[in-house]
C-alpha cells in the first residue's frame, strides 16, 4: 500500500510549523512520570508546540504553565527538572500555585491594581494523569484523557502502575524528523538488519495489532516463554509481580511517546520531542517490575538490570543510525513510500496524523 504522507512531511519548515498548532497544541501529550513531581516544587520542564511548559508541584497538587515570566518574558524554571519554587531568576517575581505573582520585590514601585495583577497571571494548562504517566493539554477543549487514550486507557494505568526500579535514562539528539523516529519503531520489518544481535534475539514476529483512537498495540511471542530453561534463573525473582504479559507489547501513546513492556518484568517509555524539521530529542526510561515484596536486589537482579541497560542502549544507538540516514534521503527522494502489512501500525499512525494536519484546511 502507497504511504499517506510523502517525502516533504518529512523536512519542510511549513509542514513542522503546522503539525506543532494542529496535533501538539491540541493532542494531551505525555510529558513524564508523577513520580518525578512526588515532592512539594519538584518540577519539570518540557516544549509543547514551540511553547515552553513547566509542571510543577505546588502544595501537593500538580499543575502546568507556560514557563514565562508576565514580567520581562524570561524563562522561570531554567534546568529540565529539579526542585525550587516558582520564582523568576531575573527579577524574582514569584508565582502561587494560580499562578499569579504575589511575590514582587520593590512592588510599591509598581502601580498594580488588583485587575491588572490578576492579567499577570501565568498562562495555566490542564494536567491529568493515567497510572504514573503525566499528560499536558494546551488546547481549550473538553477532551478528557480518558477520553483522547480510548480503549488503552486501563492498560497504560496498569502498565505504568507496576514501574518499578528505575535501571536506565538515556536521552540523545537525533537528527531525523520525530515522525521518522516514531514510525521506526512501529514496525519489525527493519529488525532482521538493523538489530542483528539485539532486538532480533528476541525472536518477536507476528501482526498481532490493535487500534484505538489514534493509539496502537503490538503483541508479539518471544523465542522463550517465561519458565523456560533458557531464562528461568533471571525470571524467578520477579515470579509474583503484578502485571504479566507471556512475550512482548510495545504500544504508540499519540502522538510521540512509546511504551513497551517484556513479560510484564522490564519495562521501557520513550519519548520523541521535536525540536525542528529535522532534529529530535530522544528519552527513554528503563524499569524493571514493581515486586509484591520489598527485597534487597541479589546479584541476578543487578546483572539482569546491567543487560536491559546495556540492551536499550545498543538498539536506540542503532535506531538513531538508520533514522539519521532517512533524514538525508527524504530531502531528495522522488518516491511516494511503500508499506506492507508488517508496517500497518506506520500507516494507521500516517493516517492519524494526515486527518489531524488537514483538518478544517487544505494543504499546498
């Protein structure tokens, strides 16, 4: 079957500036985890849309607004995440949890009254969560996430739930479009190739797909069951955890997060932050299971997390590679695409993001 966006969706400063208002600004997108944001100012930060956010725990409750200050416009919260209050590191204004800056120094040298006080009020988002996933909405919508997550919405609350130790965070710049790095990983068709002696170890095959809303769900067999002979010794710690699955699922959180799990022990969420046509920001988190009993780890334990890391790590390298290559080949390429069954998970995906960008306007 023909692709449904072509080449130039791919690299053309246009297309990126529209995707960002028709699909990031209106789309709830993942931006974390709760427990980054356990303690009263944990923050993050995070660019939705070209728009600067920060999440922030102000007094137990999470909320999310544009990370600019009312008063000379500079960033307030400047690291990617750490924990200080609301307060601008130019002039100090200071923000409550509404937002509003009630922290002023020299303030009777301002003539506020309290009208043009409450116009100071930060730019506020609305924030839901699923399990231990944190989602953002710029848009003024009535989308719940309930809602925008369909179907998936028990599963990614069950899944994400059982994290347990976090083994790795790797994070990278690829210089290939985010759409690319996305749709690498929604097919197996490249992994015979790109992944020799990693992902394709694992012996996963199959169209076992499932849809819903713009989210999809790869269910697959491995090469081993989980008491087999082979992998019994690493498996039998994590015997009694809470979610289990026989092989491997690996589902699209619409539109740039990935999360994926093998036997319900290791899990991995990933993910994909434009940053221009053709740059993105890559970051994975690696956990293994949240077990019933609180244990120290044993030696298998701390071997088997070193080989998830050291695993994540050798295939996100060889993804990075090959993504990078379609960057440099889509610029001149004077073919539509091709896809297969295998990769129908890229075309439901192409689709998706096709109806979103013309939506309510044509495209030139």
């Amino acid at each position: 079957m023909k692709a449904i966006i072509t080449p130039k969706y791919y690299f053309e400063q246009s297309l990126f500036s529209q995707e960002q208002k028709k699909i990031f600004h209106d789309s709830w997108v993942c931006v974390g985890l709760t427990s980054e944001l356990s303690d009263n100012n944990d923050f993050l930060t995070t660019v939705i849309a070209d728009i600067p956010v920060v999440l922030q725990n102000m007094k137990g409750q999470i909320k999310a607004f544009q990370n600019v200050c009312s008063h000379r416009f500079s960033i307030i919260q400047t690291e990617p995440k750490g924990n200080r209050p609301m307060v601008c590191p130019y002039h100090g204004w200071s923000y409550n949890e509404e937002g509003l800056p009630l922290g002023i120094p020299k303030k009777p040298l301002f003539e506020f009254s309290k009208e043009e006080l409450h116009c100071l009020k930060l730019v506020e988002y609305s924030v839901a969560t699923c399990g231990n996933l944190l989602f953002v909405k710029l848009a003024n919508n009535d989308v719940t996430l309930e809602d925008y997550l369909g179907n998936f919405y028990a599963y990614i609350e069950e899944v994400s739930n059982s994290f347990g130790r976090l083994v790795d965070v790797n994070e990278m710049k690829i210089e290939a479009n985010w759409k690319i790095v996305v749709e690498n990983t929604l097919e197996s068709y490249h992994v015979n190739l790109i992944h020799t002696d990693t992902f394709r170890k694992l012996g996963t095959s199959g169209l076992d797909f499932q849809f819903s809303k713009s989210h999809s769900l790869w269910s697959t067999d491995l090469k081993y069951a989980e008491d087999d002979k082979a992998v019994q010794v690493v498996h039998k710690p994590y015997k009694n955890r809470p979610f289990k699955i026989n092989g491997y699922n690996h589902l699209l959180i619409f539109p740039n997060v990935l999360l994926s799990t093998t036997y319900g022990i290791s899990f991995n969420i990933s993910f994909v932050t434009p940053v221009s046509e053709a740059v993105s920001n890559f970051k994975s988190y690696v956990f293994t299971t949240r077990k019933n009993e609180e244990k120290k780890t044993s030696a298998v334990e701390e071997a088997y997390e070193n080989s998830l890391k050291d695993f994540n790590r050798k295939v996100f390298a060889e993804d990075k590679f090959i993504c990078e290559k379609v960057q440099i080949g889509v610029r001149s390429a004077p073919y539509s695409g091709e896809l297969s069954e295998e990769e129908m998970r890229v075309c439901k995906f192409q689709q998706s993001y096709y109806n979103l960008l013309t939506q309510n306007e044509s495209l030139h």
